[in-house]
C-alpha cells in the first residue's frame, strides 16, 4: 500500500501542482491532506477548489489555518480593533473562499488506523496529539515526544512546522513531511511524504518536488495578498523567498508586548525586518515595505 500525505500548502498554486502530478506518477492508492491549505498565502480559494475537484477521494483533516480561517470568518473585527492586524490575512482569505470555507467543518481532527495489513498501525495529524498547533520539529526534545505521540504507533505521521524529518523513536517511525508551499528549511522544493507499507513494515521518505517559484511569487501581487495581509504578510512573503523561519521568531519576541499593548503590530514587524536586515532585502525585491511599517 502506498500513502501520500501532503499539507501546509498555504495558497500555492504552483507547488500544489507540481506535488499533484508528482503523486500521480507515483501512483499512490491513498492521498492524505494533512491541514493547512490556506491562508498565508495568496490563492487560497484556488488551492481549495484544486483539492476538492483533483482529489475528491482524498482524506482529509483540519490544520491551524483552516481553523482560525473559520473562527475570524465567523467573528470578524474593525480596522479599529486590536486585534485587526493579527486577524486581516485570515479575514481576507474568509473573504476570497466565499462558499469553500464551509468544506472544512467536515474535515477530520485526525486519522488512527490500528489494524492495517500485517497488524501495521498509523496515526496523521496536523500538529501533535496535543492540537493542531503544537508542533514536532527536528528540534523536539525525546523527553517531549511520548505527551506528543500519546499511544504509539508503528507511523505517526506530522506536519505544521514546515520543516521535514524522519525519526525513529522507541519502535514507532516520526515523521514530519514538510511543507509544499513554503519549505523553511532553506531548500525551496515542495515537500510532501511518501509511505509504503510492505510486509507490515512502514517505510519513509520525504518527497523534493522543484516549481515555478516565479510565478508563486508573482501571485503574491497579483492576487493582492501584500496589499490586504498588512504587516504581517512582509514576514510571511519573506519566508517564502528565502525559504528561511521569520514569523516564529517575531511573534515569540514581540507578541507579550503587542498583547500588552506596549507597541503595535506595524511597529514589532519593523524593528524585526531592520534587525534582521529583511528591509534591504525588502528594497532589494523592488518592495516599498514603508507603506505597511512605520518608518
């Protein structure tokens, strides 16, 4: 038996498309969508209608974004409110998807298979057994892993991180697939996992699919993604152009002083992109950053 599972696409056309022909050539006789379609990116309704008329087949479970999509889409805030500049991108994305948001309120929360072929199990989430935002990266300590995994099982399948690994833990085989819109570990393929089961072993491999990186990044302007995601949306597009983790590690810096209201969102992002020297690479791309940041 051969699985795909792919996720965290996150609105890019071209990627999902190089990942779909990529898994027919493989001839998978399962396809897993393992959350995360959306949002963070600029072609959310056309990633959702790609996945529901290209794999109507297709197993598929919620991600953070799907479900903080549907949560702003249902409580929807002001220019005026605190909160608008953490929750304009997902409204936007709500505002894009019209009917297709409601498709995610039949996803699954997860799938759990303890009696495959050869008494192999299989456990796939998004984020961990502890939600859909709680991650299991390369860096997750083993101390932190059994809270993650709960009861074992020979696959436990993640995603959410954007950063892949494969990982043999006490009988059970971790693996993280990555992510096909927006790989941050620094190698700018898609990435998607591919898992046979032979024998009721399990084997493991991360799949490296290169696209037409141009056009993704064409489709940042051209879909109005930079003008409607505010601040936040300089982060996430940086992220896609380099490949490299920057809105972790702003809000993990800033967020207790935004949520005390000591600076703004605009203004964390701009001593962010100066101190990492993101505003250079910013001008660099032809990228008037000054529009969405104070100066």
């Amino acid at each position: 038996m051969k699985i795909a599972v792919l996720s965290d696409i996150h609105g890019n056309v071209p990627a999902l498309e190089a990942v779909l022909d990529d898994i027919e050539r493989w001839q998978a006789d399962q396809v897993v969508v393992n959350g995360d379609l959306i949002n963070r990116g600029p072609c959310s309704a056309e990633v959702s209608r790609m996945i529901r008329e290209k794999l109507p087949e297709a197993r598929c479970i919620l991600g953070n974004h799907e479900s903080f999509t549907m949560f702003c889409a249902q409580n929807p805030v002001s220019a005026e409110h605190e909160k608008y500049e953490l929750r304009r991108l997902p409204q936007w994305t709500a505002s894009q998807l019209g009917e297709e948001l409601k498709q995610f309120e039949n996803w699954l929360d997860h799938i759990d298979e303890t009696s495959l072929a050869g008494g192999a199990s299989l456990h796939i989430t998004h984020g961990s057994r502890l939600g859909n935002r709680d991650a299991i990266s390369p860096n997750t300590q083993d101390d932190d892993l059994p809270a993650k995994l709960g009861e074992p099982r020979d696959l436990f399948v993640a995603s959410h991180t954007h950063r892949p690994m494969i990982k043999p833990f006490k009988g059970s085989l971790v693996v993280n697939i990555g992510s096909v819109g927006q790989p941050l570990d620094g190698d700018e393929r898609a990435a998607y996992g591919r898992f046979i089961l032979d024998g009721g072993r399990w084997q493991a491999e991360i799949r490296r699919v290169a696209y037409d990186k141009e056009q993704a990044i064409r489709d940042f302007y051209e879909s109005g993604f930079l003008h409607h995601a505010g601040s936040l949306g300089l982060l996430i597009y940086s992220e896609h152009r380099l490949n490299q983790m920057h809105m972790g590690p702003m809000m993990k810096h800033y967020l207790p002083a935004i949520d005390a209201g000591d600076i703004t969102v605009p203004e964390a992002v701009a001593h962010y992109l100066k101190a990492n020297g993101l505003d250079q690479q910013l001008e660099q791309w032809g990228l008037d950053y000054r529009e969405l940041v104070p100066a």
